[in-house]
C-alpha cells in the first residue's frame, strides 16, 4: 500500500513512496533523487546509473530477520575513496522496523540505527584510530574500528530513507566485533549516527533462491575486452568486481570502470610469473575457483629483501581467496571479521586459539599480474603481522594512507582499514593436484605455520605404553601368586684350600613349565662374600640351567658415618624351565675358605618382575624419542626465521 | 611409512612381552645346556665332570 503517489518534480513520470519513513524516491524514468519534505516533492539532482556488481539482491526482494518479514525498498551505491564501491540495501519491516543491508565483496550485514546512550562520548572522525575500541555503544560485544574512510553517493533505485544527495560525500568508520558484530558511525550528522548489527548470510534472512537465471549468467561470465593502450584481447574473469587489471600482451596497468577499461600506465615487463597461470581452475576447501590474478610482494628485515607471491582466487558464490606461496610452502588464506579477532602483545586469540606472533613488517607489493578488486598498485604499502598455530596463520594488515583534502579544515587526513585473514598450510603437493600443475618447487625450509608430521608417534606411543601395561595387568592377573618349589639351608664345610670349592646336590624337586624361576640365596655375611655357581639339573632330559649367587656384605664406620654396601641376599631369575624333577646343584666359594659357610637356598616359581616390562618400555620410547629430538629442532628452524624467535620449542600443532 | 613401521615394531614388542608374561620367559645372565648322554649315564656328580665336562674347566 502506498503511502504517497505523484509525479517526478523533473520528468513528470508517475513516482511512489511505498514506505512512510522514506525521505527518497529515485524515479526510475529520468533517475532523479526526489525527495519529499512537509510542503513539495524537491529534485535532489540526478543519480548514475547503478554499477552491476552482480548482487543477488533487488528491490522488491522479501525476507525475514528475528521471524520478522521485511522487503527491500531502496538500494543505494556508494564509492569507496580508494575506489571500488559497495550497495546499502534498505529494509522495511513489516512491524516498523528499517534495517540497512550493506553488500560488499560478497558479504552481507544487517545493521539498524541507535540512539546514542546517554553520557556517551562518541569520538570524532579524527579522533579515530584503527583498532580502537569504541566505548559505550548498546551491543554486547566489545566493537573495535575496522575501517575510516569517505563515502560517495554515486547511484540510487527505490526508496532510500534519509536525503541522499547524488555526488554528497560523507566520513563513515566501520566497526567489527567478535560473533560477526558489525557497525558504523555515519558523520554524515552531528552527533554521529550509530548503526549496529552483524553479519549475515542470506539464509540468516531468509533469502535462498533469488538470482535470477539471466542475472547469474551474466555474473558468472567472463568478459572479452580490448586493451586500450595496445588493443590486444584481455579477458576479465570477474567483470563485476575488478577494479585492476594488467594487460597480459603490453603489461599495462588499466583501471576497470563499469566495465570500461581506462589505461593508468605502463609496467615493467614483470620479473614474475606466476607458477599457477592465471584463469587455472582448481579445487579448494571451500569450492572450485580459478585463479584471476598474482602479485608479488615483499619485506625488508635487516636490510634483506624477502619476497613471496599471492595468487587471488575467485568464484561468484564463494568470493575471493587467496593462496600464498612463500619459501615455495603454499596457504590458503581467507577473509576473517577483524573483531573476532583478540590481539594481545605477542599473541592473538582467535576462535579459541592462540596463535604466537612470528613476523611484523611493512609489506610491498612489487608486481602486479591479472585482476584485482581494489585498485591495487605497485609500491602499495601496508603493515603486515602474522602470528602462527601450525598448521594456521592469523595474518594482520593495515593498510593506511594520507589523504590530500584542500577543503577541509585539517588538509591532510588519513584513511584505512585494518583486515584480519586466516591462512591454512597447504603441502605443494597437494596444491600440484587441485590445480592440475605439475613441477612447482619443493620447499627446503620451515614455513612458520608447516605443521609438524609426525605428532601421532605421541599418540601411538601413549597408547602402546596403554596397550603393554594392560598386557602387564592380564599376565599378572593370569600368572597367579609365587609358589615355592624347594627351600633348603646348605652347610658348606671349610674350603680345602682358597682356590677351593664345595658342592651341594638337593634331593629331586618339581618344576612346573611356562613359569619363570627365581634362585633366593641368603648367607650371614658380615664384611665378606660367598658366591655359588648354581644348576638346575633335569634328571630325565638331561637340561642344565646354570645361574650365579653373589652374596656380598660389608659395612662400617668412616668419619663418623656409618656405610653398608650390597646385602645379604642375592638373587638369580631364569627363564621358565620345561615341567619335571629338577636336582639343585651349588658349588661354593667364600672368602674366608677356612671357616665353614651356611647359604639358605629357595627355588621360587611365578615370581612377578618387572624387568620385561622394562626393556619393552624402553623398546617402545626409543623411536619417540628420537622423534622428540627431531621435533625441537624441527621448531628451532622454524623460529629462527621469527623476529620474535626463540624461546619455547613445544608449540602445539592442530593436526 | 614412518606410521606403519613403527606400529609392526610397537605390535612386535607388546606381542613379545604377552608371549614372555604367559611361557615365563625372562632376560637373565644364565646360560642352558645339555647333559651329555654319557654323562647321565655314568652319573654327573662327579667333580671331574662339572670341571673339565660341563663347564669346560675352571
């Protein structure tokens, strides 16, 4: 239902306010912003035309937010200062409510005005700094400034809800929280306007199938142009989103404008070439993409120059990407919502992660190749940190750059923004197959996000010490307690002489197989020593297992403290024996050959030892520790190349 | 390769403590023989026997 209809101030075409809380109506004959106001219907002047960004969204188009239905009446076009534009879409809700809807790069956000909290201070545009918490907004979630910068009203459809003025520029921060928080202060007004909302999907609002088939086609092709500079053919793979694009046959740098290509100037025939050749379609985490463009970039650390390259992936339904090659390792890297990030000192924490700080450098870009979605430009400088949690990298940039303004008060203002990207390690061979390339280099270094490889010998090694000691349990449970097999207290008499032996046989005893066997001697020796040689002799097979007795003693007092060392019993094990009669024979040497000897004897079977368990412990460890040996150097190499190096060797990996 | 190798040497060592634990194997210094038949015959209790037979002399 209408709320106003008449006709446009300036062509006299029929026009309507569908909204009572639209202040604008373009007319969508001659393109004029005719705003209402108590008395008349006032021309604001005319829009441009829109620029097709390939939007999934139209005027006219339904959804619902929080259950509540909504439909889009206006959508207005603004251009970024650094170039490029983005879409403000205008959302009448069926209980009053106005939503705004900003698209850009393929993202969504749903924001809606606020009053400004009593006894809030907002700052001034000039006061804002990057990364600064703005304080005292009604959101419950910390919101940090992503981005400042100056907005220009270039076109206009439908009804927009406050007075767009066709060319008018106006200040605007954007804000970023954490879950998707989002906001804007607008300085369009005194005091600012607030905006607050988050991000979306257009499933979160209810809208699925809205493209129509025409629209997509045209979104998803790719146009055939001509360069203007040499008239040689260009391909742009995203035409509703490049910005830049070089020539591939006379390396010109050409700005894309509506899909009018406009030469800016010549570059150097480029000392890079992509490995991956631009238009290559290859399979991603996230979907099928083909790479459209390729810089190369660099840092320069202690007067070293180090370079890498970044190839930008795009697809119509997923977005940009990117994949990054440094030191021949290769990330996937994708956009993340600065305010989900928390930045400390030398760590950020994102989704629950900490990531430590590896590098912080101004980076370059130094060549160009292809198409970009800003107006990218050789020289182009930004401040680059990346912190690290094998196999992710959280990389931080912030780009900002000094605007000349002769109108304004303070001639000189800055502008920029502050992006967040999640980088996930890729190994080069996997990159060769979801590209379908073959022979990019193998890295011969530590890239600072490489995931370690071998984590799971850990796991296998916990869980096969798991495995023994249960094994341990069982033969313990299953053995049974000690049995005593034969117990005898021998009496040597004196040795003849001090070379001497004497020898003792027992009467026949019983042995059971399968069971281990230890040999107890006993003998009261005070500072001396009996040794037995020991037999356990198998009447009907004829087996002998020998075993010695070594019983030592000796004790004493040396300045004022008393010692003792070894013991009165020593004790022998031998492997199980095959069941039967056993004979025990000892022969006996001693010390103190001329006086007589008296050593108890026991023949113990199925006694518990855990010198088997031991040595297996020991086998299993020997890998994993030479593992852990490889796995401190492997962490040094990497942050060695760290200019926050050093330090703890054992960073946790998310394999 | 690295995985697999070390689970054959894992599972060799767990299955031979299991086999030690159950026939009551153990790793021990004492040495195992044979009586000689002739010496069971002719009886082995002699200190000749254990000297200069068995054990070789000492």
């Amino acid at each position: 239902m209408s709320v106003l209809v008449a006709n446009c101030p300036s062509c006299g075409a029929p026009i309507e306010f569908k909204s009572g809380q639209s202040i604008v109506v373009i007319c969508q004959y001659c393109h004029s912003a005719v705003a209402r106001t108590d008395r008349e219907l006032k021309d604001l002047g005319k829009v441009a035309e829109l620029v097709e960004t390939g939007s999934p969204l139209d005027v006219g188009l339904r959804g619902t937010w929080k259950d509540v239905p909504f439909e889009l009446t206006g959508r207005a076009q603004l251009g970024h200062e650094m170039g490029g534009q983005w879409d403000e879409w205008y959302a009448t809700f069926s209980n009053g409510w106005l939503g705004w809807l900003a698209e850009a790069q393929g993202r969504f956000y749903i924001t809606f005005q606020y009053p400004i909290p009593e006894g809030t201070y907002v700052p001034t545009f000039e006061q804002l700094q990057l990364g600064q918490e703005v304080y005292g907004l009604p959101w419950p979630t910390k919101l940090m400034v992503a981005e400042t910068g100056r907005a220009t009203a270039l076109g206009a459809k439908g009804e927009i809800p406050y007075l767009l003025t066709p060319g008018e520029t106006y200040d605007y921060a954007d804000l970023s929280g954490a879950n998707g928080a989002f906001g804007t202060i607008d300085y369009n007004e005194t005091p600012p306007l607030i905006f607050l909302g988050q991000q979306v999907t257009l499933a979160d609002l209810g809208i699925t199938t809205t493209r129509a088939p025409e629209k997509e086609e045209r979104r998803v092709e790719a146009a055939q142009l001509g360069c203007p500079n040499c008239g040689g053919p260009l391909e742009l793979r995203a035409p509703d989103k490049t910005e830049r694009v070089t020539c591939p046959n006379c390396n010109s740098l050409l700005d894309v404008n509506q899909g009018k290509l406009q030469f800016l100037k010549a570059l150097e025939k480029p000392w890079f070439q992509p490995v991956i050749p631009l238009g290559t379609t290859g399979e991603v985490p996230e979907g099928k993409m083909t790479v459209i463009g390729a810089m190369a970039r660099s840092v320069t650390i202690e007067g070293t120059q180090y370079f890498w390259s970044e190839y930008l992936l795009y697809q119509p339904q997923i977005g940009f990407r990117w994949l990054v090659n440094s030191d021949d390792h290769w990330n996937y890297v994708r956009a993340i919502p600065p305010g989900d990030v928390y930045e400390a000192t030398k760590t950020a924490v994102y989704n629950d992660k900490s990531y430590r700080i590896f590098q912080d450098a101004q980076a370059r870009v130094e060549v160009v190749v292809g198409e970009f979605y800003w107006k990218v430009e050789t020289g182009e400088q930004v401040r680059g940190v990346d912190y690290v949690k094998p196999p992710y990298m959280l990389s931080k940039e912030v780009s900002t750059t000094y605007v000349n303004d002769p109108n304004a008060k303070k001639k000189k203002r800055t502008t920029g923004e502050i992006n967040w990207s999640l980088g996930t390690y890729i190994p080069v061979q996997e990159i060769e197959k979801r590209f379908s390339v073959t022979g990019l280099p193998r890295p011969s270094g530590i890239a600072p996000n490489q995931p370690y490889k071998h984590w799971w010998i850990y796991k296998y090694w916990l869980a096969f010490i798991v495995l023994l000691g249960l094994a341990g349990v069982l033969a313990f449970v299953f053995a049974g307690s000690t049995s005593q097999a034969y117990s005898q207290t021998v009496n040597f008499p004196a040795l003849p002489n001090e070379d001497g032996t004497q020898v003792f046989f027992s009467e026949p005893f019983e042995l059971k197989g399968r069971r281990n066997i230890r040999i107890v001697g006993q003998s009261p020796v005070q500072n001396t020593w009996v040794y037995l040689e020991g037999d356990l002799i198998n009447d009907e097979t004829g087996v002998v297992q020998s075993f010695p007795i070594d019983i030592s003693y000796y004790q004493g007092v040396e300045d004022g403290e008393s010692w003792s060392e070894g013991g009165q019993e020593d004790s022998a094990y031998t492997s199980s024996l095959p069941g039967g009669r056993y004979v025990l024979r000892l022969e006996g040497q001693w010390e103190r050959w001329q006086q007589p000897a008296v050593v108890s004897v026991q023949v113990e079977q199925n006694v518990t030892r855990g010198f088997n368990f031991l040595v297996a412990i020991i086998l299993l460890s020997i890998g994993p520790v030479l593992m852990i040996i490889y796995h401190i150097g492997f962490e040094r190499r990497r942050w060695s190349e760290s200019m926050f190096g050093g330090g703890d060797d054992s960073d946790d990996d998310d394999d | 390769m690295l995985k697999a190798l070390y689970t054959i040497f894992a599972v060799g060592v767990v299955s031979l403590y299991s086999v030690a634990a159950l026939l009551g194997w153990e790793i021990s210094g004492g040495s195992r023989h044979q009586l000689p038949p002739d010496a069971r015959q002719n009886g082995y209790r002699s200190f000749h026997f254990w000297h200069y037979g068995l054990h070789g002399g000492k």
